[in-house]
C-alpha cells in the first residue's frame, strides 16, 4: 500500500511509524528508516494475557552480511540504533541505516538496501492469531567470485512494555538454552520466554550487551529514554553467488517453535468481507483505500477473555492504550457496525455488558489484569457511549434475541443507575439532566490529570453529557416503544424534561452558542457557567436525537467552524483563551496541560461532519462541506500516517501529529463518516 523511496532522507523520516498487528493485542511497530526511537518500537511486543500483558520480546535484528571477494573481506551493517553523543545530540550507528533505498508497507513492512552491486531485503510479518513473528531475508547480487555470511543477531530484553529497565546485574539473568542442532534458541528472564529460530542457519553463542540505546520520542516527553539491549549470540547463513538467497528467522512468545513461514492467506482471507463492505461505502475516487481502510480499522479489534468466553474488544490505540469503554463505543460504529463485523460488534457489547456496575461501563481494563477484576470505573460518558453504539447496533442489525436476553436489560441497568445515582460523583438533577464530578475528579473525555491537578475538571452539568443522556432516553424510548409501552413513555416524558432545559441551562446569547459547562457552588448558592468555547457542545448538533432545533444546530455548527476547525480536527480550545496551548511538549505535566487546552483531536471530525450533515439535511452542500472536512485527514492516511491515523496534533500550525501513532477512534469517526455521506441521511430530530 506504501512504497516510499528513502535514500539520502533517512534522518528526516524517523518521525514516521509503522504498525503491524494480528488480532490478539500483540504488535510489531518502529519507524520507517527501522531505527527504534521509543521504548515500545520492537519486532514483537506480545500479548501474554490477550489483549493485555504486553512485553518487548524482539526489539531489533543487528544485522551483517560478511562478503568475501578476493580482496579480502568486507563486513557490511545494514541495522541502526539510535544513540546520544558527547554533547546530547541523537546519533545512529551502525550505519545500515544510510544504506536504506526504499521503504514498502502492506501486510507486511520491507526495507530494501544497497551496497554496492549487493541487495538485501528484510521483511517482517507478524503471524494472524499467534504470539510470533517471522523476519525473512533476500541477499542477492554477489559477483561469481564472491560469498557471504548473513550474520543475524536478535536483541531483547524481555521487558514490560511500559518499563525501561538498565543493564542487568549479569548475563545470568537472562537463561539461554539452545536445542533441534543449533537451530533454535529459547531466552528466558523471569517467566518469559521467547525462542528464537532459523532452520537454515546454524547458532554461535556470543553473549553481548548494547549499552546507551537512546529513544528520541521518550526523551521529548520528558521520560527515561535509555535501556540496555542484551545480544546473547547469532545465527549464521552462508551466501553464495548466483540466485538470490531466502532466510527466514521467526521469533514466537514462548518455548515451542512455529511454522517459519506465516500461513500467508490468513489475514488476507480474514480481511476480504471487510473489504467488500467497505468497497460498497467508498466513493468512486476512493475506491482504492478499501485495503488500507480495512488494516487500519482492524488494527484495534482484538480478542477479550470474559468469564469462560472470549469476546471481542477494541484497543483505543498503540502502543500503549489497552481497551477503553469510552473509545470503544465510540469507534465501535466505524469500525465494526459500517464494515459488517456485526458478531465482533455483538461480543464487544456483551463483554462490557457483563461488567456494569452500579451503571457504569468500565472505562478501562487494566494494563495488566484481563479480568472483570481489572476494570476501572471512573467515567460519566462510558456507559452513554455504550447506549449510542447499541442503539446503532441494533438498527444495522435487527438482532431482538440479543436485545431480549442481555442487551436491554444492560441498557436498562444503565439508564435506571443513572436516575438513581450511578457512583458517588453521578447523579440525576431535577430537570432530568446528569450532574457529574467535582474540582477534583475528571469523569468526562477530557480528563487529564497530573500530579494531583485536574486540568479541566468540567463538574456539574457538562454539555456533551446532557446531550447523549438526552440521546440515550430518547432512542431507548424509540427501541422499546412495542414491547415496553410504560417505560417508554416514561423515557421518552424524560428526555422532552431534558429537552425544555437545554437551552436554558446551557445556551450563551453573547456568545451564540453553547457554554460548554454549568455547576453550582458548594453551598448551593450560586450558579456558575464555563464559558470556554470548545468542542463538546458540536455533541449537541450532532447526535440524532437532538435536544436543541435545528436553527440552533446551525448556530453551533457555525461556531465550532469558525472557532475550532482545523485541518486535521477540532482544537479543544480557542486560540485567543488564556489557557490555550499551541504546543503539546515537555514532560507528562506540560503535556497534560495541554491534552485538552487547544491541542487537535481528529475524532471529533466525526462529529463535526455528523452535525454539519444533519443540520443541513443531508443537502448535497452540507455533504460537499462534510467531505471537504475529512479529505485532509484521507490525505494524512495516504501519506504520512502510512495507513494510520494519530491520536492528536499540536494546535498551531503546521500541526504537528503527536500522542499515539494510532488511535482506534480517530479512524472509526473517519469510516463512520464516508458511510454517512453514503447514505440516503436523515436530519436530526
């Protein structure tokens, strides 16, 4: 999908990553020149509890090709790693990396190189469903007189993905044991591990520590950015003159070695009914993203145990998020519903499902932790989110069984937790809507804190929140208006409560448009309104079931044009507010800070061109203006993004991409809006 010529750019490509993944939360990323620059860039980073539990097991191959030629031996590097120098500046070596001609990414990601008359290809494949990865090797070009020896030394070191630990105390540390004739190698540290193969070349143990390993991206955000590497020998391939020479190397999680070469159809088989449906909802001039839109979005899905079950989930982004009840239901639509994985869709909700709590969906799993055990409740939209997606689960999918057995009462678990108190912090004010949060708590999307500071707090009535309660009883009453006369009448009584207030609580005459906040002063005394133009009111133009008019639709739309719309997303802040920031740099705290003081959010494209379909009625204009909304973002996935989408950009100018390198619901938003412009549209009501 990506063919991208590299030679004499090398350095200015470090900041382009690729990604590769195979549905069980393991991964495969690094940048394009293949020079790792963060501490989750690795060859393998597996899953051990899936999707969660990940670890670095292959962080690179040091590669040499040893030629012979009667002149003498020559070794050629043709792998990097970054370092720093005397003075702090980020250096490579070996110099492999200047040998770099091209740069191929599809199902699999190639570096071709040149030396002279000699070509070497390196391409790395992850396996579909397994905890391994194959890295196979072309050496071609050697004049008649001349041979070779492919020399591939693996680096590792067994680590937590997160962690960055320093030189171990001793080699022991890491127990290596080799068995089937030097053919295969199996490392262990702790209770990891890996096993190392090469079926046609032979192992030289040679134990071997890479000192200093520098990780630029770590280092701009203020965290530790250097680790020790541990080489604990090589396997060796002879190379003769003639015919090009194929070497696979296969690394897999574990003591039981794997097929060297991948089964090549699986993923490919895998993602051909996702393909087809997305070939159905791409217009004519995008007709050739079908496969890039189909990796990218299934990129996320990944399997969750639940119980005895496994059920599927969504990973919010990589590298280092695990599955969010916020961002899945928020990408699930996209990427599940409008390219037909209307199973996965059904075992996604069954599996949050199965975790409510006093109301709430989880609004995350733990890191560590795959069971129920380890899910965090500590958010007012999550369960929200949840409704939306099931509304539109069960309009593309009519499935009343599920709805009969599991997903109304879930729904209704919710809904019922919410008018009685869902939390300490969430609860039901007279007028119908959801007070949630105090100074000190970050319930909403935007919930950035650090160092015990919450920097938008947005306590009391939030805009986006009401909005989707308002949705959420207004499609519930719709849904079970057969079956349940009683209490749909007695939502849909609610949700109009809801509607009479809107306006009122949170509409700004000066402003014309909506306030983005509203709460009340501990004693009850006094009622004051945050009055920062942001993004969360475009919630409120945007869902289909509105709680304002359509006149107002238009106003707010218009606003957050005007105020927020970038290129690539919606600023989480206007420009000229005293607390915006134009940067996303420093350490976690500065970060933090700006997370959601300015800083770009692609996802919320979604949204905006939802609003902008809805409030002009799906008019071919307000359709020409919602595709010109998303086309720098395609052009992002084309391009730079090499098939991805990140999680955010810098607020100013030329807004640089930052945070993830993938984020689940950046390209959910994305698929969920061509899917909208394909269809026929109904205005929001």
């Amino acid at each position: 999908m990506h063919q991208i010529d590299v030679a004499g750019n090398e350095r200015d490509l470090l900041g382009r990553e690729w990604l590769l993944t195979n549905g069980t939360g393991s991964y495969a990323m690094g940048t394009l020149p293949g020079v790792n620059t963060r501490r989750y860039h690795g060859l393998l980073v597996a899953a051990t509890r899936p999707p969660v539990g990940r670890r670095v097991l292959l962080n690179q191959m040091l590669e040499q090709l040893v030629i012979q030629s009667p002149e003498g031996a020559q070794i050629v590097d043709l792998s990097s790693c970054a370092f720093r120098d005397d003075h702090g500046q980020t250096i490579t070596a070996p110099q492999g990396v200047h040998l770099l001609r091209r740069f191929d990414r599809g199902l699999s990601v190639a570096w071709a190189y040149a030396w002279g008359h000699v070509e070497f290809v390196r391409e790395v494949t992850l396996h579909w469903g397994e905890p391994a990865v194959t890295v196979r090797y072309v050496v071609a070009g050697l004049a008649p007189k001349e041979q070779a020896t492919l020399r591939l030394q693996p680096l590792v070191t067994l680590r937590d993905f997160h962690g960055l630990p320093r030189h171990l105390s001793s080699d022991d540390d890491v127990k290596v044991s080799v068995h089937d004739g030097g053919k295969a190698v199996t490392l262990q540290r702790w209770d990891t591990k890996l096993t190392l193969q090469c079926l046609s070349g032979f192992w030289r143990p040679r134990s071997d520590w890479w000192f200093g390993l520098h990780y630029p991206m770590e280092a701009e955000r203020g965290l530790d950015h250097t680790e020790d590497g541990f080489v604990p020998g090589a396997f060796e391939q002879d190379i003769v003159s003639g015919s090009p020479t194929e070497v696979l190397f296969t690394a897999v999680l574990g003591d039981q070695p794997v097929e060297a070469k991948p089964e090549p159809d699986a993923k490919l088989r895998h993602l051909q009914p996702i393909r087809d449906r997305l070939g159905s909802l791409l217009p004519a001039d995008l007709s050739d993203l079908d496969a890039m839109f189909a990796v990218a979005g299934d990129d996320f899905v990944a399997h969750r145990t639940a119980g005895d079950k496994t059920l599927s989930t969504i990973l919010a982004g990589y590298p280092w998020f695990a599955d969010w009840g916020r961002d899945t239901f928020i990408a699930l639509p996209g990427l599940m519903l409008e390219t037909g994985r209307h199973a996965e869709a059904h075992d996604t909700l069954r599996a949050y499902a199965s975790v409510i709590q006093d109301g709430l969906v989880p609004n995350r799993f733990d890191d560590y932790d795959a069971s129920a055990g380890g899910a965090h409740y500590n958010s007012v939209d999550a369960s929200l989110w949840y409704i939306r997606a099931a509304l539109l689960y069960m309009n593309a999918t009519k499935d009343q069984q599920a709805w009969n057995d599991w997903l109304g009462a879930a729904i209704r678990k919710i809904i019922e937790g919410y008018i009685r108190g869902a939390g300490p912090d969430i609860r039901m004010a007279g007028d119908g809507m959801i007070v949630a949060g105090n100074v000190h708590t970050q319930l909403t999307w935007m919930d950035a804190k650090c160092d015990g500071v919450v920097f938008t707090p947005r306590q009391g009535k939030a805009v986006e929140i009401n909005a989707l309660w308002h949705h959420a009883l207004a499609g519930v009453s719709e849904q079970i208006k057969d079956s349940d006369r009683a209490a749909s009448q007695h939502y849909r009584k609610l949700s109009e409560r809801i509607r009479r207030s809107f306006i009122k609580v949170f509409w700004d005459d000066d402003l014309n448009c909506l306030r983005d906040h509203v709460w009340t002063s501990e004693d009850g005394s006094e009622e004051h309104a945050d009055r920062s133009i942001r993004p969360n009111q475009i919630f409120a133009a945007s869902l289909e079931y509105s709680p304002i008019p359509r006149t107002r639709q238009r106003q707010v739309v218009q606003a957050v044009k005007d105020r927020l719309l970038t290129p690539v997303g919606l600023r989480t802040l206007t420009t000229c507010d005293r607390h915006y920031h134009g940067q996303y740099t420093g350490g976690p705290f500065q970060r933090d800070e700006a997370y959601h003081q300015g800083t770009i959010w692609p996802w919320l494209m979604g949204p905006y061109a939802e609003a902008v379909l809805r409030a002009g009625q799906f008019s071919a204009e307000a359709r020409a203006e919602a595709r010109q909304a998303i086309e720098p973002l395609i052009a992002e996935l084309r391009g730079p993004g090499l098939g991805q989408l990140h999680e955010i950009h810098e607020a100013d100018a030329p807004h640089r991409a930052v945070g993830c390198m993938a984020q689940a619901w950046s390209i959910g938003e994305l698929i969920r809006v061509l899917a909208l412009l394909h269809s026929p549209g109904k205005a929001a009501s």
